[in-house]
C-alpha cells in the first residue's frame, strides 16, 4: 500500500519535501549514501542457504507483522534462512535507484505499475515470468498486467493493497436518506443536498500536495478511459488536448461542493471532519479510516467514483499494490524465487493484515473471514475491476509528478478559471521530460 500508515506504503504519507526527495530519487536523481545489503549482495555468490530480503516497512508494527510472515517462511523452505535488511521507510525509496544498481537484496520491497516497470526498464531487477506461470492463478487479470514490464514479462509480486474512492459515514446516510449516485448528476444532487443539509459535501486537503492527484485520477480515468489515462501519465498523450480540458471542467463543477481552504489542511484534518460528522463524502484511500477511533470503525463505508462516461462506466478502480522484486543477479537466485513464490500465497498476507486492516490481500484466494465488512467491499472492488491504477504520483515520471503535476493543480485549486494556462505548463513541462 503505498502511503497510509508507513508499514502499508502510501507513498503519499510523507512530508511535501520527503516525497519530493523520493520521486527524484526514483527517477534516478542520485541519493548520498547508499542503501546496502545485508547478505552479502547482488551477484556475489552468497550462502545457498541464507536469502536476504530488502524491508521498507520500518515503523514497528509493520515490522514486527512483515517479519514474523518472513520467518514463517523458514519453517517450511526445506532449511533456508531470511537475513532481514530493515531501513527507515523513507530513506530506503530515496536511495533505490543506487541500491538497485550496487549489490541489493535477494528480493526487496517496490511497487506495482509504472515505478516497477521503470527499473525493469533499466534492466535493474529478475525476470519473474517462469515464477509467475507457478503463481499466476493467485491473481487477477489486472493484478498481472500491474506486475508486468513494457517487454511483457512479469517483474513483480504483489502482497498487498488498498481502494480509492467516496468514503462516508452509514449512520449519516441512513439518519438523513441519502443514497449512493450512480452517475455524476447524480453525484452533483446529493452534493447539493448536503449543503443545503448543513454538511460540507466533499471534504478536501491540498496541503501536501498530493490528494487532489486522487481527484484527478478519479476524473480522468471516469471520463476518458483507462488507456488514456494510463497514457497520459506516460507522456505520450498532450495536456492541452481537449479531453484533459474536460476532466478539469467537470472538476471546477465540483469544487463549490468541497470543503473550502483546502490548501491550508492536511488530509488527516480533512478526515476528521468525516469522523466528526462534519462532512458527507470524503474522496481518498482506505487508510482514511486512520482517522476514526475504533468504535466508529464500524460505521465507515465507501463507493466507488461514480459514472461519467457510460463507455468507461466504473471499470477503473485506483488501487495501490505493493509488493516485492527479485535483484536482478541475486545471490541466492533459488532461495528468493522461493520466498517470493511464499509471499504470492494468502498465509503471509492475512498475517500481514492483522496489524494493518485498511490494506487487503492480494492474492485472490485469500480467505476473508477475518476481514472487516468494508475490507471484503474494497477487495470485491479491486476483484471486479476490469482496469487498476497505482496514483498518480506512482503512475508517472517522479520528475513530472513532483513539479509539473503538483504545482499544476495547486494553481488550479487557486484559481479555478486559470486552467488553459495550468495546462500550457503541465504540457510544456511534459514535453521537456518526456523526451
């Protein structure tokens, strides 16, 4: 997951400048100092029977439930040993790009979709396509295509994840009658409804730069289609064509509904007003349940972004992976493509989740029975999603994302009517980089 608690990986979490430094690092900006392996490193003809494991879960929780899965691992790998390289969450995505190219870990931390395929690329991380005709039925046709490289073979195992979309509180719906919009008129009546209400709509947080990312995403897939999005994001579509105007036109319909100085508030403030009955809907992840205390856990449920353009309807769902790579010469090559195979099964991920129930397993056949009513809503989601985006920030250049994307819609927040000139320089900045 990507950036909710720092265990699960949101990368969004972080502090505008931390993400920063992060994005750049993932570009290929060098870091200082390295992230090393603890065994003995990539290609240096390590101990058959010791498999080291690069770990970027570093808050305690996470940690402790990572490891115990990875140990688990030991009693049933016919003698093999995991050496557990734990670095600090943040230092250890600034200083990928060096550790990938130095002597990493057998297998290590990443995440799905364009940041994966961007060391693929590079030829930086192992082919795990032979692995994947072993482990391929633990997952679903959109999972496979966020593990696979632009060469078409499969870089990437996924363990866990998490569901963008509207969250809101059922006692509120219930107590005043509102019902879940199939469409974005729809939507836009009960939004109106709220405010007439008394509740502020939409409740919002630009502080940090990167939740509007979540909107934007949510817009553009709805109304233009996966491809397209995916396109885009790629540099290989113009920010000034026509239909990039028009998911900021729908947005601007939407911005009198959301929760006013949203520049000025971080995400947890925002979800707090949900909490706090305050506000109707709240689009983000499911880490937004951080914010409630575990009595009103219970009362959080979401829907997906409704329909806008019927020939996409809600085919799209923004759903984080994460999950791990193999080095691209490891030095115990059997022993990671083992404990990979093990952490596709669903025993590692349920233990996973118990210390962070807002992710949910990957692996398709994992058994819900522990899970809470609103992690079996977010993993039928994910399941039945023809399409899976990863946030922008994770879906694009790191360069663009840092600059081009994130100033560009802090300055349409501001200023609305602006938006031909926003997306002159989010086009002319994409030019630049994607060359």
């Amino acid at each position: 997951m990507v950036l909710h608690t720092p265990g699960s990986t949101p990368l969004p979490h972080f502090g505008r400048r931390a993400m920063l430094r992060i994005m750049l690092a993932g570009a290929g900006v060098a870091a200082t100092g390295g992230l090393a392996a603890c065994g003995g490193g990539s290609g240096s003809g390590g101990d058959s029977k010791v498999v080291t494991f690069g770990n970027n879960l570093s808050d305690q929780v996470p940690k402790d439930a990572i490891t115990a899965a990875v140990k688990a691992f030991e009693g049933q790998s016919g003698g093999l040993s995991v050496t557990i390289n734990t670095k600090q969450h943040e230092q250890y995505q600034e200083q990928i790009n060096n550790y990938l190219q130095g002597k990493p870990d057998d297998v290590l931390a990443w995440f799905a979709g364009y940041r994966m395929r961007f060391f693929a690329d590079q030829g930086l991380t192992g082919d795990l396509s032979d692995l994947w005709g072993k482990i391929g039925g633990n997952y679903s046709d959109a999972l496979k295509q966020a593990s696979t490289g632009t060469d078409g073979k499969q870089y990437f195992v996924p363990f866990t994840q998490y569901a963008w979309g509207m969250f809101y509180r059922k006692s509120v719906w219930q107590e005043r009658g509102y019902e879940v919009p199939k469409t974005l008129d729809e939507l836009v009546a009960l939004a109106t409804k709220m405010k007439a209400d008394g509740l502020i709509p939409i409740a919002f947080a630009q502080k940090q730069g990167w939740p509007g990312m979540g909107s934007f995403d949510q817009l553009n897939f709805r109304i233009n289609g996966y491809q397209f999005h995916v396109d885009l994001l790629a540099g290989k579509e113009d920010w000034q064509d026509k239909r990039v105007k028009e998911v900021f036109d729908t947005w601007k319909r939407l911005l009198p509904f959301h929760q006013e100085n949203a520049l000025g508030r971080e995400w947890q403030e925002a979800a707090q007003t949900l909490q706090q009955k305050k506000s109707g809907m709240y689009l983000l992840g499911a880490f937004v349940g951080q914010q409630f205390p575990e009595a009103d856990k219970a009362d959080l449920d979401f829907f997906p972004f409704p329909e806008i353009n019927p020939e996409h309807g809600t085919d799209t769902v923004e759903a984080p992976i994460d999950g791990y790579m193999l080095a691209k010469k490891p030095a115990n090559s059997e022993g990671g493509l083992k404990l990979l195979e093990y952490l596709s099964s669903a025993e590692p991920q349920l233990a996973y989740l118990k210390a962070d129930p807002t992710a949910v397993a990957t692996n398709q056949k994992a058994d819900q029975a522990t899970y809470s009513p609103l992690q079996k809503k977010v993993a039928d989601t994910i399941k039945n999603a023809k399409h899976i985006t990863q946030f922008l920030d994770r879906d694009t250049d790191p360069g663009f994302a840092s600059e081009a994307a994130t100033n560009g819609l802090i300055e349409f927040i501001k200023n609305p009517d602006n938006v031909d000139s926003v997306l002159k320089g989010m086009a002319d900045q994409a030019k630049n980089i994607f060359k």
